[in-house]
C-alpha cells in the first residue's frame, strides 16, 4: 500500500511527466504545439477521424510544403498517443491521401542558397558596432562549424576552448543526438579578416561575456543584454546581412551557413568524409544534394566539348 502511494504520490507523476517530455527535443515540442493549434484552428479536433485528418490535408495540400503536412501527420498523432487514444494518422485513408499528393505535387523540398564562402566574406567584410562583431562571429564560426541555428543559439562561453591550432567548440546536444553524448567541432585558424577564431575572440573581448550565453540579444542602443538569440533571430540575421550586401534575402535561411560549408568544401575537393567530420552527418546519403548542386559546374559536359 505504501509502495502504490509513493508511485502515485504527485512528486513522483510530476517527475514521470517531465521525463516523459524529455524524450523530444524543446524545439520539436513547440513545433508539434505549433502543428495541433493549427489543425485545430482548421477545423479539426482531438480525437479525430481518419477522414478529419484526410481532409485537413487536402485543404491544406496546395499551401503547405509536404515536409510541413508530414510533421503535422505526425503531431496529431501524438497528440492522440498522449492522450491513450488510437491515432488515425496510421489509417490507409490518412497515408493514402498523403501519398497522393506526394505524387501530385512532387516531394522535392525547397532548397535555400547556400552562403558560399566568398559570399560570406563579402557579407562579413564592414559591419559596424557592436552588433557588427556579434553578427560577424555569429555567421562565420556558424559556417565553420556547420551548425545548425539551434546549435548555434545554445553555445555556452563554456563550450568554447582556445588552443594552438583554433578552437574547440562542444555540441552538448543537437537534432540528431537527442540524448547528448555531445561532440567537439574543431575550428582552425585561418589566414586574413575573416578568420572565424579571431572574429569569436574579437566578440568576447568586446562584449565582455565571460560565462552564459556566447550569442546574446541587443537592444536599440547597441547594448548586450542577458537573453540569448533564438533559432528564428539567425535566420533573421543572415536575411539581413544578405540583403545589405546585395543579394536576394528570399534565397537564404538559417540552413544556409551550414549548406554553405559543405558546399564550399565540395567545390575546394574536400573528401566526404573529411566534410561529415565537421557537419557530423551520419552518412554521404544527405551530403550528396550538396554536392552534386556545388559541382554541376565541374567538369560540365559542355565545357568538355565547347
């Protein structure tokens, strides 16, 4: 009897919940809320039919991306998984409809342009202030290290480590390492301006941040505050800086840093492998879009033959 008071005692259901909500990273979580409120909003409603859910998606299958339509599949499904209900997203009607518009309106993903390193270099070459340093830190140790805007966002002054050859930054967590073993990326010196090391030594020094967030907000008066950036104020960032330099801000995102060192990379004929060492993909499978885009130029048929 005491044993069942214990586990149904309101610390223990609190600390059950909270285990339970670590199994999905923050980001996902607010996406999934993000996806419910929608469907909801749409018209739908938990629990749901298979044709609720079918039809949601055919309304909606001209407007959204199907990346987007196969994450919010997936979020009305563990919305019904939370609650002890069986999920219509498994019906034949539910994956059906979906395949269906795969096939109408195609499964290519849209593409952002990869910020390619002489287009950094441009972006980074005079920008003033403060917020000048910060964003010129922010853009090239994110290029270098290939991380993704939530990596990136999370960077604590303790992950980073100066020695000889650079820097070492540590990952303690990111999309594809869920339970935070972590992992170092290595960032060298490199030769002129633009040296990605200098510039983060640059930013701390100016900032004067010693412990906390490495990427922090400012306000009108160009003054640090104590907030980091999210993931959404990098995307905001690169958009920014690409349109001041010229280019078409509509082509970029946050991914672009981390698309543009592979591509880069691919382009100055560094191995895969040597290219997943520093972007941590699993495999060459992902690496390939990059690469095949970044060398279509290279050894182009015609030039063989003009």
């Amino acid at each position: 009897m005491k044993k069942d008071s214990l586990l149904s005692s309101h610390g223990t259901r609190k600390k059950v919940r909270t285990y339970l909500a670590a199994t999905q990273a923050k980001n996902t979580q607010l996406a999934y809320r993000s996806d419910i409120a929608h469907f909801l909003k749409s018209g739908g409603r938990i629990p749901a039919t298979p044709h609720c859910v079918a039809s949601y998606l055919a309304v909606h299958a001209n407007t959204l991306s199907l990346a987007t339509l196969n994450r919010r599949v997936v979020a009305i499904g563990h919305a019904h998984k939370d609650k002890g209900l069986a999920s219509p997203t498994r019906s034949a009607l539910v994956t059906d409809t979906l395949r269906g518009i795969r096939r109408i309106n195609g499964s290519r993903q849209r593409q952002v342009m990869p910020l390619l390193k002489a287009d950094l270099v441009k972006i980074t070459r005079k920008l003033p202030g403060l917020i000048g340093l910060r964003d010129k830190a922010l853009l090239l140790i994110g290029f270098a290290g290939a991380f993704r805007r939530s990596e990136l966002v999370a960077l604590q002054v303790e992950d980073v480590r100066f020695v000889a050859e650079g820097t070492l930054i540590q990952v303690r967590r990111s999309k594809t390492d869920q339970n935070g073993v972590g992992r170092n990326v290595a960032i060298p010196y490199t030769k002129g301006r633009h040296c990605p090391v200098q510039a983060l030594k640059q930013w701390l020094k100016k900032s004067n941040i010693k412990t906390g967030t490495l990427f922090r907000r400012m306000n009108r008066f160009d003054q640090i505050t104590d907030y980091g950036l999210c993931a959404a104020s990098v995307a905001l960032i690169i958009k920014q800086r690409v349109a001041e330099a010229g280019l078409n801000p509509k082509q970029y995102s946050g991914h672009s840093l981390r698309a543009g060192l592979v591509t880069s990379a691919a382009k100055a004929g560094v191995s895969s492998w040597k290219i997943r060492q520093q972007t941590a993909h699993k495999s060459d499978v992902m690496l390939q879009r990059y690469i095949r885009d970044g060398q279509l130029f290279h050894n182009n048929a015609v030039s063989q033959i003009w």
